[in-house]
C-alpha cells in the first residue's frame, strides 16, 4: 500500500485485500474461526502467526484488520488495533500498560465514563492516579514524576471543547519516560495532527465520526507497531474487547466519506458558532473557530480544522437548556455524536451525569450547558431550528 497517499485516497483504499474472487467492495468475513490444511499449520500458526493468518475472530480477522490498515495509515502510525467500541480502546490502553503500585497523570476534562476507569477501576487495583488541568501546563510539570507511566488526555475535551497543547504536554511527559495517550475523536482522524505533535497512542471511538451514520459501535488504537501486537494486543485478545468483522466492514463503508463529511460538518459548525455567538438567550458559544475560544491560536496551529462540535450555554440553566432541547425540529436529542444527523445533548443530566456538582462547575458542566454535534443538514436550516427554540425560552 503506497503510503504517499493523501487522506482521502487512503480513507476510499488504504489497507484493502481481496479474496480469489476480485471482489469491488470490501469483502466481509463473518466468521469466527478458520480452517487449517493440517494439524501441523493449525500448530504453527497458533506459535506465530504470519501476516495474513488468522486463528479467531477474537484475534482477528481479514475485515478487521483492512479496518486496522486503513485507519493506521490515515492516522500515520505503524499499526491500530479495532475494538468492541470506544471505552473498551480507553479501558484497553490504560489496563493494559498498568500494575498495581504505577502513578498516571490524567486530564480532569475528559468523557464520564474515562472517570470512572480512571477513578474506580484504576483505583481499586492500586493505580494512583493525578487528575490535572488539561490546559495548565504547570499542572502537568508538578504532577509527573520519574516512573509515571502515562499521561492521558483529550486533545478536544467533551463536552466544554477545551483545547490541549498535545505538544507541550508530550515534551513534559516524554522527559520523565511517560507515555502520551490522546483520545482524538473531537479532533477526528480527518483533522488530527496528534501524532506528529508526540502522542504516542491515540484513540478513537469509531461509533462517531468513522462511521457517521449512528450504526454501529466500536474503537480503535493507533500506535507504533511494538506496542499494538506487544502490549495492546495481548491484553485485548484474552479479554474479549475485539471488534466485531461485522462492525469492522460498518466502519470501511463509513471511511470512504469520512473525509467528505467532516469537512462539511466543521463548515456548517462554524457557521452556526458564528451566527449564535452574542445571542441574548446564550452566556457563551463555545468553539475553537471562535476568536472568543480561549485556546483559539494553539487550535489552529493544531488542528486542520477545529471540528464539528458547538457547545452552547443558555444563560437560564437547566429549565432554558430543557426548553430549548425540546422545541427543536431538526436536531434531535441523544447522546451520541460525530453523526450525520445533528444532535444535541445536555451533558449535565447524561453523559457527565455521575459527576458531583462540584466536579462538574469545575469543569465547565454549567446546567445551561448543551452539546451541540453538527451534522450534514443545511446549515442555513440549522442556524434556524436553533434560532427559533431559543426563541421559546
């Protein structure tokens, strides 16, 4: 595979296979296991396997791993590894590097359910963890220490869109022997630079933008080759945590538009950002295009593009929040994001809903607080449907 392609040339062909019969579209294996000629290549192949062999669906697959391919190329790094979704890569990476008695150092805004792992599951196997500003980067200096074995942050925090300095942050950790580990998926795999900034592994969760189309779920982990089929694979393996072939050809379909439909979705979100920014009804519009973004330059040194996430604060709190979700026509309410359908969620009362009040003012979780996902309606549609329900408030 020629890796002087651009992106969009990898994300139509990068990593395809075929089977004897030419096949034009990527070919789906749904099976679980595979035959072998002898007793003695079933032996071998379970000593070693070669390139192209496979032993359980498990371990992999031919599906799978054009998936793998596909994404590492595009992501520029040696290898990935597909999982059963986007928690089970963040469980995965953190397990899997991890013993009782290690320190890690961890963004305080990240995702509720990357809290608890990192919190209770973490803990309670001994792992002391230090939760940090993610865009103090004194914080980070005091908090890693000779024998830190990770850092952990999101290079665009959900829901508030902080912006972290991937570079700096991995010059600190690297300087201790830390591991730097980016969950991406606010940056997508269309817009990201992680890699070249000095992450060593980054994450995605594939249900967003990779598949687009609210279809399926899954993950993925990009990093040098020594640490996926070393470290990562191992782990994953013998616990479960793989990707379905299934799900995998979801994601192959999705990554031919990938690039399409992100750049027409950062277009459209920061035409929205722009038409609310000063509404009365809004205490903030939060995006990284915004001049008003408090990171606004390190976004765009960053990032190709600052994204297809808005996050708008209606000044009334939650009764504002509830009243503008409900009157909307176009956007629909969900959890989810990175679809091609907008959606709107209230962070507070779902997807941050664990968190304690304290931890959530902390974080910028205000209870006017909404997440905004744009999608690949009109934008001049958009603007209006947001308009006119915030007009009811």
């Amino acid at each position: 595979m020629t890796k002087d392609w651009k992106t969009r040339t990898q994300l139509v062909h990068g990593g395809s296979r075929r089977s004897q019969y030419g096949e034009m579209a990527e070919a789906i294996f749904l099976t679980q296991g595979f035959v072998y000629d002898s007793a003695e290549q079933a032996e071998a192949r379970f000593i070693e396997t070669g390139a192209d062999e496979f032993i359980y669906a498990r371990y992999g697959n031919p599906t799978t791993r054009m998936f793998e391919e596909r994404i590492a190329a595009v992501e520029g790094t040696e290898d990935a590894f597909a999982t059963a979704s986007g928690m089970a890569a963040i469980h995965g990476v953190l397990t899997s590097i991890v013993r009782a008695g290690d320190h890690l150092v961890a963004a305080r805004a990240l995702f509720g359910s990357c809290i608890y792992i990192l919190e209770e599951v973490l803990g309670r196997f001994g792992v002391e963890v230090t939760f940090v500003d993610g865009t103090d980067l004194d914080q980070w200096r005091a908090a890693v220490r000779p024998g830190t074995k990770a850092v952990f942050f999101e290079s665009v925090s959900n829901p508030t869109l902080e912006v972290a300095d991937i570079g700096a942050i991995a010059e600190i950790a690297h300087a201790v022997g830390a591991l730097v580990i980016v969950d991406n998926v606010f940056a997508t795999p269309v817009f990201s630079t992680a890699v070249r900034q000095g992450a060593d592994v980054v994450i995605y969760s594939a249900t967003k933008h990779i598949d687009g189309q609210g279809r399926a779920l899954g993950g993925v982990v990009c990093a040098s080759q020594a640490f996926i089929r070393k470290v990562l694979e191992p782990f994953m393996k013998h616990t479960g945590g793989s990707m379905s072939p299934f799900n995998a050809w979801l994601m192959l379909n999705g990554m031919a538009t990938l690039d399409l439909r992100c750049r027409a979705m950062a277009d459209a979100a920061e035409k929205i950002a722009r038409a609310l920014e000063g509404h009365p009804q809004l205490g903030r519009v939060i995006h990284p295009a915004l001049e008003s973004h408090p990171q606004h330059e390190m976004a765009k040194a960053q990032m190709e593009r600052p994204g297809t996430m808005i996050a708008l604060d209606l000044a009334g709190g939650k009764e504002a929040a509830f009243r503008f979700l409900d009157a909307l026509r176009i956007v629909k309410i969900s959890n989810n994001l990175g679809d091609a359908r907008s959606i709107a969620t209230h962070p507070a009362t779902t997807t941050h809903q664990r968190l304690s009040d304290a931890q959530k003012a902390h974080l910028g979780i205000t209870p006017g607080l909404v997440r905004l996902s744009v999608g690949l309606e009109d934008a001049d549609d958009l603007i209006a449907d947001l308009k006119q329900a915030l007009a009811v408030i």
